[in-house]
C-alpha cells in the first residue's frame, strides 16, 4: 500500500489537526470554563455587583474557555508561511512520510506505539514519549481514508 495526499491547509484544517491529539480535554476545559463563570456569577444573581473574590473566579473562566484556541491561533500565526505552500503525506506499509519544502519526516510504523482515529485526523502517539502526529484526513481521497482507517484498526485496535 502506498497513499499520497497533498494539501494547503487553511486555518480551519490546522485547528482541526492541532486540536485532535486533545480529545476530550478541549470539552473538558470548555466545561470547567463554564462552571468558573457560573461560580463567579451567583453575586450577580443576588443584586450585588463582583467583588473581589470573583474576579479571579471569572478570569479562570475565561481561560478555561480559550486557552486551546489561544494556542492553536498563537500557532497558526507562528507557521502561516510554511502553512501557504502544499503539504505532502505518504502512507505504506512500513512508514509515514511528511513532506514540505523545509520539513522531510518519515516515521516507521515500529515508531508509532499507539494510533487513533478521529474526525479530521489520525493521531500517532511516538513510542517512548508522549508526542503525537497528527496526519490530516484531509489530504487524502475518501477511499484512501478508509484504506487507512482499515489498517489501522487491524494494526493497533486488537
């Protein structure tokens, strides 16, 4: 098996990308986020205005709420130049190549000790440490994704 996808990934695709090795954790900071403000609120509620005890409350709240898309916007910011021009992905049996003019990255499949499988991109968790890949789906044909899809699930999914 030898795949090849190439895209120009927008914004939309990079937060996508960055955003599924996270899972859950987003949903999860974008719940304690909505808890803080409702912490911080009850005052209100009772006619009186903020007071000082919970302001801290609401500013957690508000971080809670946007840190992840902080960061994916501080760095799509960082790598909008590279972002412009097409990226390539190369999917066989035994690596994963990514490819741009200044990135050239293969990764044997020995190298991977755990894949998932999300929405917008296959995640790769490198063995020994707790990087991840994220390749999008994006770059490839729906038939290609399902070949993927397949090999994976046979591969890491026992």
């Amino acid at each position: 098996m030898l795949l090849v996808g190439e895209f120009v990934p927008s914004y939309t695709t990079y937060r996508q990308v960055a955003l599924a090795p996270l899972g859950r954790k987003v949903w999860l900071f974008r719940v304690l986020g909505l808890l803080f403000f409702l912490l911080a609120f009850p005052p209100l509620f009772a006619g009186a205005s903020f007071t000082r005890p919970s302001l801290p409350i609401l500013f957690c709240g508000i971080f809670f709420l946007v840190a992840y898309d902080l960061l994916v916007a501080l760095g799509w910011r960082q790598m909008r130049k590279v972002a412009e021009r097409l990226w390539r992905y190369e999917i066989s049996d035994s690596s994963i190549g990514i490819h741009t003019l200044q990135t050239d990255v293969t990764v044997r499949w020995d190298g991977i000790s755990k894949a998932r499988i999300s929405p917008h991109a296959w995640v790769l968790r490198l063995v020994g440490t707790r990087k991840s890949l994220a390749i999008p789906r994006a770059a490839f044909s729906a038939e290609d994704q399902t070949q993927v899809d397949q090999f994976i699930k046979a591969r890491y999914h026992r």
